[in-house]
C-alpha cells in the first residue's frame, strides 16, 4: 500500500511540478512518471534535453516526445532526439532531413547506430549535394563516409577527388568505379595514379590504361614494368584508342 502511495505522489508531482523540481524528478524517475511528465505544463526544452540523455527511454516515450508542440520548432530537440538509440524508424526519418549538413555526417559516427539508420543519414546528405557548396563539399571529402566518398566522386571536380584519394575511408573498389565511368577525366585520372595510396594497386593500374581519357604519360612510366603477358591483355581492351595501343604495341616489340 506504501508503495501505491508514494508512486500516486511521484505521478502527481510529475504533472504539477515546476522548475528545478521537474529536472530532479526527471533525471532518475521511473518511465511511467516520465509518461505523465510530458503532459506537464510547465515542461520546457531543459526538461526534454535533460530527458533525451536517459538511454532507457522507449519508443512510447519517445514518440510521446516527438508529438510534443515545442518539437517541432526546436532545431536542438530534433538533433537530441535524432541521437537517441531508441527513436523509431519513421520518427527519425521524419527528423533528418531538418538536420545541418555535419549533424548527419556526425550522427553517421555514433557508436551503435543501425546500418539502416547510417544510411538513411548518408542518403540525406548525397541529395543535398547538388546545392552543397564547394567549400563544405571539400569537408566532407575529408571525413565522410564510404558512401558519400562514392556520390562526391561521382562529380568528378579535380579539387574534391584530390582530397578524396586521402579519406581512409575511401575503398579500392570505389575508386575502381570511378575510374571505369565517364566522371574520370585526364586530371582526375591522373591524381589517382599519382597517389602513394592507389597508384601500385594492380586492379587500378589497369582501369588507368585501359581508359581512353589516360594521358600517354602513364603508358611511358608503366609499360617498361610491365611483363608480355600483360601487355597482351592490355592490348586486348577494345577502349584503348590507337595512340594508346600504339604504345603498348611499341613496348610489345621491346619484350
């Protein structure tokens, strides 16, 4: 009986409680007096962030959160509830495309997110892209994930690949697709195989020389290294163009 009362006391405090009260209460109370405090009319920001830092928060709770007024005017309890390990699905896809630019790169870093969530994250920011500036275009070559290291390749800018190239994060297969479609151009070409990171990587070596858009300048530096049997199967791509297999047939005759 002891029990009832005092949970009757915790609940009732949770609806009229003010201030610094409804903090204290909020902090350590128990999820169904956190239920009631959301119908609080004193509930404020504060309370909310002080809340949305609870990790056993349900999605009850959270959506209780998301339906509050002040949510939807609050850039700051969108990024807090954006955060949350246990905001549902549809709440957050719903919160992310109200996210900054480098709020959802970094959310795609927080320990434990979802592969799902990371890449409805990833996908907000690849559609933003187009009217990205170059300036944080140039960022986020520096830290951006796999995924969006692809989409800003895509572009093909000389400026961004260059820092690209450098991105741990950036994979082999990646740039390999890069350098197979239309977006590799002679300069860009050119800086992957200058880079100490690609440029001895022999899937990469081939998909430079077998690129029309190579410069000759690679087929001077790499065909003396290279053995008959693979300048056979370098002279066998049909997208060579004739100055390019002109090389490869003069190196031929070398070997």
């Amino acid at each position: 009986m002891t029990l009832d009362v005092n949970s009757a006391k915790l609940l009732h405090k949770a609806l009229t409680a003010t201030g610094d009260e409804l903090l204290v209460l909020l902090e350590q109370a128990p999820l169904d007096v956190v239920q009631a405090a959301l119908k609080n009319p004193a509930l404020g920001e504060s309370h909310l962030l002080l809340l949305l830092k609870r990790p056993d928060l349900g999605e009850d709770h959270l959506r209780g959160i998301c339906r509050l007024e002040m949510v939807e005017s609050s850039h700051t309890l969108k990024v807090a509830i954006a955060r949350h390990p246990g905001t549902p699905a549809h709440q957050l896809l719903a919160i992310l495309p109200h996210l900054y630019l480098f709020e959802l790169l970094n959310f795609c870093y927080i320990p434990g997110i979802t592969p799902d969530q990371k890449l409805a994250a990833e996908r907000n920011i690849i559609q933003r892209l187009p009217v990205t500036p170059l300036g944080n275009k140039l960022t986020l070559a520096r830290r951006a994930t796999s995924t969006v290291l692809e989409s800003l390749l895509k572009e093909g800018d000389p400026r961004i690949v260059e820092i690209c190239l450098t991105n741990p994060r950036l994979k082999e297969g990646t740039v390999f697709q890069f350098l197979r479609s239309a977006a590799a151009k002679a300069e860009t070409i050119s800086q992957v195989a200058r880079s100490p990171r690609w440029q001895n990587r022999p899937n990469l070596r081939e998909a430079i020389l077998t690129n029309p858009r190579t410069p000759l300048v690679w087929f001077t530096l790499w065909l003396p290294g290279m053995g008959r049997g693979e300048l056979k199967r370098l002279i066998a791509s049909t997208r060579l163009t004739p100055l390019q297999k002109k090389a490869v047939e003069e190196r031929l005759k070398k070997v």
